[in-house]
C-alpha cells in the first residue's frame, strides 16, 4: 500500500463486477419481502397484503420440503467430495507427466467439457446411458439386463455426481497445478538427496505442499452445500425420479414460477440464502482456523 | 485504505447504484390515450367499430405465440416466410393493415405455458396473446393485467362468430365473463372425439393379425409387434405403445395417452365426476383406477409399454413412431398427422385407426372436455382491444367462409398440404361437432367430383386435397404424406367415429378453488409419480391405496370440498 493511485486503478477494474452483482444480486434482494406477502404482481410489492410467516409455515407443511432439502443436501455433497478427491488425484497424476506436450495436451482435453452447457450435455448423456446406448450394449456382453440409468430412482444420483465430476473435473484441477507449481522445488531435490523414490516425494512433499489449498477450497465449497446444480438436473431428470432428484432450485421453478406462487418460491429461496450465509460465516471461521485464510 | 479513498469509493458506487435504479424503474410512464381522439375520425371509428374495416394506418401488435415450423416450407415459394412475414401474416395486413411482431415464441404445450408464466411473472405481456387455461385467465383478471373486450366483442366480432359462440349455448363465452365483462375470446372447445389406436396395419397384415376390438386384442397384436419384429429393428429392439410421460391421462384430447384403457375399467383420471349421489369426486382416487393400473403395470412388464416412456421428450416419441421403431399409440382422430412423417421415410408403412379396446357391450367411453380450454387475451392498456375480435372474425369467418380470390386461397391451401399454420394466434372457433358435421357432405362431393354443395374455403381446399390422395391411390402412385394424414383423419376416422357406439361422461367441474393455488402444484406432482412409479413397476398397484390416503390428507379432501362448495354456489 505504497501509492494510492495505484489502488484506484485497480477498483475501477473491479467496478464491472460489483455493477454486476449490485444490479444482479443487490438490487432483487429487496424481492424478499415477497416471502411474508401474498404477492399479487399487478399490485406489487406496496399493494400485496402481508401474511407474517404463513408461506414458511406452509413450506414445512408440504409432504415434499423434506424431501427436496434432503435430495438437494445429498446430491451437492457427494458432488463437492467426489469433485475433490478427482480433482486432486488428476492434478498429482498430471503434475507426474514429464512430456510436456502431452500434459498441455491432456489437460486441455478435460477442460473442454467444462465449455459445454447442460443443454447439449443433457442430450448427449440421455443418449449413452439409453436402452440402445453403449453403455447398455457393453453391459449386454455380460449378460446384464439393460438398465434405465436416467428413470431410475437407485441410479439417476449416482449418474448426476458421475456426469458433474466428469464435467468440472478439469477445471477444478487447474487450482491443484498452480499451487503445485508453488512448491519450492530445492525440497523435492533434498528428498531426491535422501533418496525418496516418485512415489514418497509425492506422500512427503507434494501432498503436504498442497494441503492448505486442499482444506481451502473445501472449506470455500461448504456453502454450495444448498446448490446442487440446477441447469444439470433440470435437464436430465423427469417425473419418475423427483423423489431422488428434485432440489430446492427446481422445486422453486416450478412451483415459483411455472404454477405462479411467487411468495411460496421467494420463502423456499430465502430459507436457502438463510442456511446459505450460516455456512459461509463458518466455512469463514473454519478456513481461518486452519489455514489462516479469511475470506473477509 | 485510507479516508479520502474510501469516500471515493462510496461515492462511485452510489453513483452506480442510482444508475442502475433509475434504469429499473423507467419502465411505462407514457402511454397516453389516442384512442378517443381517433373516434373522431371517421376513417379510425370504421376500423375500430366493425369486424372487417382496415385501419387508415398500420398497426402494429406484439403477439406471444405458437412456434411454426417453417423449414417444412423450404423449397416451396414461401422458403422465407418466418412469424411475422407468412400467409396469416400478410393476410391480416393486406385486409386489417395490421401488423405482428413476436414478443416470444414456444412450442405449444409445456414451453409455451411456460412463457405465459415468464411473461406475467415480469409483468409485460404481449398486447395479445393465448394464454393455456382458465386459472391463468383468472390471475391475469385479478391482477388487473387485461383489457375488457365486452364492446369489442359486440361491435368488432363477425355475425358468424357470434352464432358459433351461441351454438354452444353460453357455456364458452360465459367462462370468460367476469362481473359481467368479457376478458377475453374463448377457444370453442370442438368435440375430441373418443381416444383412437392408431396401429401399423403392414405390420398386422405381414403377421396375419385381425383387426383389435377388446383389450386382449391390444395386447396380443403389440406383443407380436414386439416379440416378431415386422419392421426390422432388430431382435427386442421393436417398441411398446408410446406414451407421454407427463400426460398419462386424463387430459381431453390428450395426445399418446391411456384415456382409452382407463375409461375401459370406468376410470376418469384427473376429472371432476359426478358420484351418482350429486357430488364431485376426483377420478384419480376412485376405486376403479386400480385395476386399470395393475393392467397398465402388467402390460409395461410384458414390454407391452415403452420401457423408456418415463424419459422421452415429444420429439422422441415423434421420431419413435414415424421411424417405425414403435407401431401403436392411442391418440386422436388426428393421430395421422403426427406420423404423417413416416410415409416419407418408408413407403410401405401404412397407418390404421380403430376406435378401441371397447368394451363387452362394443362401445367406447370418452370423458368430454372443458368447453373452453383457452383464452385469447389483450393487454390492458393496449390501443385496440377490438383488434383481437377483428383477426378473429377474420381468420375464423372471412378467410373460412367469405374469401374468393383465388390466389390467396392457393396461398393457403399450399400452407396446409405443407401442413404448416402460421397464424400468430391459435385459437379455434368453430362448430361443436365441427370434426364430423361434414363428413357425410364431403363424402358425397369426393364420389360424385361436384365440391358446389361444400360451404367453407377450408372444406373446398380440403376437397382437393381428399381427392388428390385419392387419385394418386387409385392411379398406384405414392400419396402425399399430408394429404394422406388429412384424408386418414377427417374422413376414414371420422366416419369410423360417426358409426361407432361412442358414450360420453360429463364431467362437472374444470375451474380451480382457493386451495387449489397452494396445494395443487404438491397434489400433481404426487399423482404423475404414482402413475409413473406404479406404471413401471417401481411400486405395486397396491400403492395406489397409499397414494389415495396421502393425496386426502395433503389437501385433497379440502379441495373436494371446495369443489363441491363452488358447485353448490352456481
């Protein structure tokens, strides 16, 4: 913090993102109100008659709330622990590959899915795990019986995490490389001294190096626990695997907004902001504890 | 950081934040009120008072519609037309000078819904356009969002309209009427006709099947299409009926549905019936669904049913049937439109229609359908309410019945034997028994060759048609597909109805009640599960008890008395 001038330059680089986030995020913020009204749009929010907590109440009575908090919680759970674990398991894997070429090479290639949206993606999926798909043409070599992976209420979650993983993997792993390329390499020659073969570096310097990052970025995914991915399961699921599948998000578009009960899908939303800034002040909290990183 | 920084910061974020708050909300602050003025004008109050008089000056509207597919024009001379520019389009403004432009554009159905809901949700609607049911109708009256058409209608609306609307006895445009004012255009509910089967017969003729009354019939002629493989798709590659996963039943006029097999056990899914005691019941919940389930499950085990019905989309059960992969679903009279398709992809392929599976007494049981399904609305606020009553007289009076110019009418008819639409609003007005009132008519036309006794343009194009498919029949030639599906739809099938033993149910309630708004959404979705979970063998038939139960205690029972309770009211 030498020169002043210096930092307004660089806040003014920041002003697009926060005009972003105050026109996006900011400014709707005060469509809450919406959650203790019932809201009818031609009225407004000044006309429409207040109704204290009656929409929070009739949230906890519906049969599906618990249901669809519990899908939601699962779903993005598994998703933050298998996304993790691949994630770093593909950065040591790739950091190992000493051809340079091909670790440019293979690192692009699984980055790429991250590009495509659920849209395609969604298609693209239905059609591999089909009836006719390949996949039920290998399991057909053994023997098995095909099986309906996208209409079946043991399947459709394990094929939400898989899909997902295999989506952000790639881009996940770029944290890895980069904090990888942060280890002092005068370590990795003092091990070679000591006669540490690939695999003990890695157990000894490499996974110790990265461990700060590690805690850090899971730490930093404990408030996605309420956000299992909307454009995913929105495009892949149908009637029959609600049960597993429906989340908070696609609950709300369809009651919220399809069927028009805009105060019952503002008070679903906000319960879910609710929980959402609980986890992010101890997500805070735990980072700091752990590796001396505050997020604010 | 320090003050004077701080400050600046503040600063230029207020700054940014009264921009964008000025940008919110600068939405309509001017719409000020021509309209009386234009009264004074003789030219405007022609155009603005009678069904058929042009505005002095265009006029323009935005219309949120129905998506068209106008590739299926390439190649033709209208290969560029588009929502704004085709025959409808140019129509309306070569006699009204009036001109749309497209606020949205859906495919009819779920999508289109959707929009409806996007565009009220945001509160800018289209100045006109047709919104799916009457609890919409409903929230866009509360929410004051529509303009009052009554004088519109009585000045604006042709004679005939007006006569087609009274055929229906009142039942059609009271459903729009609030407090006494008309809010909007209802559809005329044309009679569905029963449910139709509609069967690859080149399949049942290459294994020797009879032609299907009862529901064993059914069942034995597609596990033969499935099990011998007619069409050549490979060992167990042969699929099931086709059927919607999000409609199973219980929607009049319901494309791929099971109505037909659930009215068989005396089932009326998703309607309002009359217990015979002068109560409303809902038929999901009655006692007769379950045996009808447990034949539906049965048939789903046996491969009978699309073992992949719970994850397709409409394309997918389109492309199923007309790529011969699938030989049977149970639809509509029109049900030849949909696989028309499959004429151009394999010549052989021949579609039949069977009023089916009918029970011991050789008839079949269709529910009757909301008189009014949908509504055309115009925005409040928009300069010519009377507008919509004038496109209305115009496509579903002038163009049908009064037009004579011949080259427009080619136009048209060239439109339909590509079997596109166009018009920016799809709405129908017409005759109850409109599908099979001219059957006979037109019968005798086709054999004597002499269309003079045929009143509307639609029928004479029609006509042409007909007889163009019959001639290429006769001559050994290869049908056009369109002309095919028209002629399989609104003569063989329709004729195949008007003979058949056909019984109508009348259901008694098709509006919604207070707790409809907030427990409707959870009671729906608990029903399509059960449907889909019983159906596919997730769980037994015997669920169906534990869904009844849940589906009272969630608000059903409430409801139910409501109904009764609004019932009671009228």
């Amino acid at each position: 913090m030498k020169n002043k001038k210096d930092q307004t330059a660089f806040h003014l680089m920041l002003a697009p993102g926060m005009i972003f986030l105050i026109i996006f995020s900011f400014i709707p913020m005060f469509g809450i109100v919406m959650a203790f009204q019932n809201y009818v749009p031609a009225k407004g929010i000044s006309g429409s008659s207040w109704v204290g907590l009656d929409n929070f109440k009739f949230m906890l009575q519906i049969p599906d709330s618990k249901q669809i908090f519990a899908n939601t919680i699962i779903i993005a759970l598994w998703k933050i622990v298998v996304g993790t674990i691949v994630s770093i398991v593909f950065a040591l894997l790739l950091n190992e590959i000493r051809v340079r070429f091909a670790k440019r090479f293979m690192q692009t290639v699984v980055y790429l899915p991250n590009f495509l949206s659920w849209a395609i993606l969604a298609t693209v999926v239905m059609n591999i795990f089909s009836y006719e798909g390949p996949v039920n043409a290998f399991l057909g070599w053994f023997g098995i019986d095909p099986v309906l992976f996208m209409a079946s209420n043991t399947w459709f979650r394990p094929m939400l995490i898989l899909t997902d993983v295999w989506k952000g993997f790639g881009y996940g792993s770029i944290i890895y490389l980069a904090s990888l390329t942060a280890i002092d390499p005068g370590l990795y020659e003092a091990a070679s001294m000591d006669g540490a073969n690939r695999f003990k570096k890695l157990w000894y310097v490499t996974l110790p190096g990265l461990m700060p990052t590690i805690l850090l970025v899971t730490t930093l995914n404990l408030p996605n626990v309420l956000n299992a991915g909307f454009d995913q399961i929105f495009n892949l699921y149908n009637p029959l695997v609600y049960q597993t599948a429906d989340i908070i998000d696609t609950y709300v578009y369809r009651v919220g907004l399809v069927e028009r009960q805009y105060s019952l899908g503002t008070a679903v939303g906000l319960l879910r902001s609710v929980v959402g800034i609980i986890l992010i002040l101890s997500a805070n909290k735990l980072a700091q504890k752990l590796t001396d990183y505050r997020i604010f | 950081m320090t003050v004077k920084f701080r400050r600046t910061c503040s600063i230029l974020l207020a700054a940014l934040l009264s921009v964008a708050m000025v940008g919110c909300s600068k939405a309509d602050t001017s719409t000020t009120n021509t309209s009386s003025v234009k009264l004074n004008d003789p030219a405007w109050k022609e155009a603005m008072t009678t069904p058929f008089g042009a505005y002095p000056e265009t006029v323009t509207y935005s219309v949120g519609q129905m998506a068209t597919k106008f590739t299926l024009l390439a190649g033709s001379p209208y290969a560029k037309d588009n929502a704004t520019n085709n025959v409808w389009t140019r129509y309306f403004k070569d006699k009204l000078n009036v001109q749309n432009t497209s606020k949205f554009e859906a495919n009819d159905g779920k999508d289109y819904n959707q929009k409806v809901s996007m565009a009220i949700v945001s509160g800018e609607i289209p100045d006109i356009m047709v919104v799916p049911d009457y609890s919409t109708l409903q929230q866009l009256y509360e929410n004051d969002l529509i303009a009052d058409l009554t004088d519109a209608y009585k000045n604006s609306t042709s004679d005939r309209i007006k006569e087609i609307y009274d055929s229906y006895g009142g039942r059609v445009l009271d459903s729009a009427k609030f407090d006494g004012k008309l809010m909007a255009l209802p559809t005329t509910e044309i009679s569905h006709g029963p449910g139709i089967l509609w069967l690859r017969k080149d399949w049942m003729d290459k294994l020797g099947l009879q032609e299907p009354k009862t529901m064993d019939d059914i069942e034995h002629i597609i596990k033969e299409f499935v099990e011998k493989d007619p069409g050549g798709n490979g060992a167990g590659k042969t699929v099931g009926l086709v059927v919607d996963n999000e409609n199973v039943a219980g929607i009049s006029g319901g494309q791929y549905t099971f109505n037909n097999i659930f009215a068989l056990y005396g089932a009326f899914p998703k309607q309002w019936m009359d217990d015979g005691k002068g109560n409303a019941v809902y038929g999901s919940i009655q006692p007769e669904m379950k045996p009808a389930l447990t034949k539906l499950s049965d048939m789903y085990k046996k491969g009978l049913i699309d073992r992949q019905f719970a994850v397709r989309t409409g394309d997918d059960r389109k492309a199923l049937l007309t790529s011969g992969k699938s030989g049977s679903f149970i639809d509509n009279w029109w049900g030849s439109w949909i696989v028309a398709d499959s004429l151009k992809l394999n010549k052989d392929a021949k579609w039949v229609s069977y009023v089916a599976p009918q029970s011991e007494d050789g008839s079949v049981t269709m529910f009757t359908g909301n008189p009014s399904s949908s509504y055309l609305v115009v925005r409040k606020g928009f300069e010519h309410p009377e507008l919509a009553a004038k496109i209305v007289s115009l496509q579903y009076d002038y163009q049908r019945y009064e037009e004579k110019d011949e080259a427009t009418l080619k136009e048209f008819s060239d439109y339909s034997a590509l079997n596109v639409s166009g018009s920016p609003i799809v709405i129908n007005i017409d005759y109850y028994d409109a599908f099979y009132r001219n059957v006979g008519i037109m019968k005798h036309a086709l054999e004597t060759g002499d269309p003079s006794e045929l009143k509307s343009n639609n029928d004479i194009s029609a006509y042409h048609s007909y007889k163009s498919y019959l001639d290429s029949v006769k001559s050994g030639k290869a049908p056009d597909p369109n002309a095919w599906a028209g002629y399989t739809a609104s003569i063989t099938t329709a004729s195949l109805v008007e003979k058949s033993n056909i019984k109508e149910v009348n259901p008694v309630f098709f509006g919604s009640t207070a707790s409809m708004a907030l427990k409707w959404p959870t009671l729906s979705k608990m029903e399509l599960e059960m449907y889909l979970k019983i159906i596919t063998g997730d769980q037994t038939p015997d669920d169906f008890d534990k869904f009844v139960d849940t589906w009272k205690k969630t608000g059903g029972d409430l409801i139910t008395k409501e109904v009764n309770e609004a019932l009671a009211a009228k």
